[in-house]
C-alpha cells in the first residue's frame, strides 16, 4: 500500500520523460498529452529555453526571502503590470493561494475604507476556485465542503448567465463578484460576453470589485493572454497559476492600484511566493508567451482544434452531445460515462486527456500543438468510439 495519503484515484501509470507535447512511461511507450499536467504544461514538456532558464538559474540561487528583494520577482512583476490592466502583483505558489489572496484583498479595501461589513462575494455554481477552506467556501460545491466544518461565511451562489439572479443577491455586505471565464473544472463552460459584461456593468453600479479566476483559462490559454480580453472588460483583480510557471509552482494575484492600496506589511505573506527559482522561470515562460506569433497560434490551433471536434461530433452524434470551451480549453459533452472514456484513451490509445463536470471531457493540450497532433488526437479519440460501438454491438448479439 502507497505511504501518500488516498486524496487521489491515481492511475498506475508513471511517466519518465516528457518531449513537446509527448510523454513517456517507464516502458517506453509514448503518448499524446491533451492533459497539460491540468492546463499547466503550456508549452510541453521539456521546453529548452526553460529547461536552460532553470539549469543556470539553480547555480546561482534557489530560494532567499520576501524580507529581501528578489530581482526575477521584480521583474516578472513589472512585466505582467506592463501587459495587463493590473498595477500590483503578489505572487503564490498555487491557484487556491491566488484566490485566496484575491478574497483577502477584495475585503481588506473595504475595511479600509471604513466598510469592514462589506465582506460578502457572489460567486457561481459549477465554479472550482481550489481546496483551501477558503477556497472550497468560494466553490461552493457541497461535495469538496461535506465533512470539514462549517465553511468560511462570506459567498453566496448562484447559476452563472443570470444578470438578474446575479443583481437580485446584491445587498449592504456585498463587496464583489467571483467568476472563471470558463468555467474549468465544473464542466469547461464559457461565459458569455454579454454575461461578463454585465457583471463589469453591475459591479461599476453597486461599486463592487470584480474578481476573475484564469487560474486555469488564463496565461494565453483561450488565444488572448487572458480570457477575460474576449470580453473587452477591464477587472480589479485576476488569479492566476497554473500556465505562469510551465511546470513549476507558481501563481499570482493581480490586482489594481485602488484596491491592493491597502495590502500594506502586515496584511499578507508567503513563505516561497515568488521566491528566486519560481521567477526566473515565470520570466522564462513569459519570454515564450509573449513572443510574436505565440497568441496567433493558440488562436489557429483553438480553432482547427473547434473544427476537428465539430466534425467528430457529426461522425458520432451518439457519443458527443455538446461542444464546450474557448480556445486550447476545449470540452465535448459525451455519452460515455466520462471517467471510463479517459483511462480507456489513456490505456487503450495512448492519449491523455481529462474528465470535468456534466460529463464532459477536457482537452487542454499545451499551446504548443501541431494541426498534425490534433488530427492524431482525433484519430485516436474516433477510435475509442468505434471501440465502444464495437463492443456494445457484441454484447446485444450476444444476448
Ligand atoms: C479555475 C481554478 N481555480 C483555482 C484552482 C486551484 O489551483 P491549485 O490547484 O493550484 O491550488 C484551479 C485548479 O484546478 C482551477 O482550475
């Protein structure tokens, strides 16, 4: 029996070595990652400029303290406050840290501003924003709160695509509003435009900040750096992980001026966040990101990728129902129950891929795909269908 605690209905399958968008187990046998590690081996595995980046970077110096400057941290700041709407950073190793950072700065600008009740956010159903307590409590999913107490106060639900539903919740507590732009975990739904929209419109109305999770949608995933950029909408804090790190730990929260004013020394803290190692290589991948061409070839790819499945769906309308997604985070809504279809891709055609909610199966490959890799995915999906075709047809012959 494993030493590790059960919290993971872990595959035996262990890997050695990973190339582009391929892996390797330890026997050999190669295959097809449309997994990403969870959306977070954007640009594959073993990418050289990385790889270099961190090789150097660890002959120098791994970790020091926040209590020091930290130059790569500086930087890698400095650079995403360029890029985006953001003015402040504060960096994490995890998305749930993000989040959690995102909630306390949300409510400590109303403290600060001698509204120390306005401490509520309206959030959605079918959302995953991670599992610290906080972070279960901003979910909201019964399944991941049973059994751990009475969740943190402070989030009321509600279906997301509900102007009204959304406006009807607001009251003297609210403080802001917390929304993934697709949705990742809960079934890789995305936000309508006119939705994100109104959420910017209601939060400018009622004086709320508004809070988007791209720890999984963000970082170049959907084809624009960040999701919310479809929207032509300007936040007042964004989480972030996954993607920002390639692989390695990282995570932040961006946030602008007016309400990380008040995160002053005493506030907020973190032992490794944004430490040495986790920068230089957060510097690294951004290099990548934003390097010319990159953003229009997720874009292509999102949609080739959008193309193939749509005619995926019309050769097997029994077994894909719905497509989901934006970009490089796509999802088909499948027959199939969803966790069977992912280890039978996995042990029977060498393609990774990831289940969500509703059923639906996620394909997040790193940005780095080929049309030809898409193509290869489809074949392989195509031939789990004609599988299951096959052995139903032999089962009602035999019965
Ligand atoms: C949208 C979203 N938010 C937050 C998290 C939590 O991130 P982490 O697992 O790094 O804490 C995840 C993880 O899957 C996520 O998809």
């Amino acid at each position: 029996m494993s030493a590790l605690y059960g919290t993971y209905a872990r595959s035996d399958l262990a890997f050695e070595r990973g190339e582009g968008v391929r892996l390797y187990d330890q026997q050999g046998r190669e295959y097809l990652d449309f997994h990403s590690g969870i959306a977070v081996n954007a640009l594959g595995h073993a990418d050289p400029h990385l790889v270099s980046t961190l090789k150097a970077a660890a002959d120098k110096i791994w970790h020091t303290s926040n209590v020091f400057t930290i130059p790569e941290q500086e930087r890698l700041g400095q650079r995403l406050v360029d890029l985006t709407f953001a003015d402040r950073v504060f960096f994490t190793n995890s998305g749930a840290e993000a989040i959690e950072c995102a909630i306390k700065t949300a409510r400590h600008y109303f403290f600060a501003k001698g509204e120390p009740d306005r401490y509520e956010i309206i959030a959605f159903t079918g959302s995953f924003h991670g599992r610290t307590l906080g972070t279960i409590a901003a979910g909201g999913n019964p399944s991941y709160l049973e059994g751990f107490g009475p969740p943190m106060p402070g989030f009321k639900h509600t279906k997301p695509g509900d102007l009204e539903a959304v406006k009807a919740l607001i009251g003297p507590q609210t403080c802001g509003i917390l929304i993934e732009p697709v949705q990742g975990e809960g079934g890789v739904t995305a936000m309508s435009v006119e939705f994100m929209q109104g959420l910017r419109k209601l939060c400018d109305e009622h004086g709320l900040v508004l809070i988007l999770d791209e720890v999984q949608c963000g970082f170049g995933r959907t084809g624009r750096f960040f999701a919310h950029e479809w929207a032509d909408i300007t936040p007042d804090i964004v989480a972030v992980a996954k993607a920002i790190g390639g692989g390695f730990p990282l995570g932040a929260c961006l946030a602008t001026e007016e309400v990380a004013a008040s995160m002053v020394p005493g506030t907020h803290g973190s032992t490794y966040g944004g430490n040495p190692l986790a920068c230089t290589v957060g510097n690294a991948v951004l290099d990548r990101i934003t390097a010319p061409g990159f953003l229009d070839h997720v874009n292509q790819m999102g949609q080739r990728l959008g193309w193939h499945l749509q005619q995926l769906a019309q050769k097997y309308p029994d077994y894909v129902l719905e497509m989901r997604g934006k970009g490089l985070l796509a999802g088909i809504k499948i027959a199939p129950p969803v966790r069977d279809f992912v280890a039978r891709l996995r042990d029977d055609h060498q393609l990774l891929a990831i289940g969500a909610g509703d059923n639906v199966l996620r394909l997040i490959p790193p940005l780095i795909i080929t049309e030809a890799d898409i193509e290869e995915a489809m074949s392989k999906l195509g031939a789990a269908f004609d599988a299951i075709e096959a052995e139903t047809a032999s089962t009602a012959a035999a019965s």
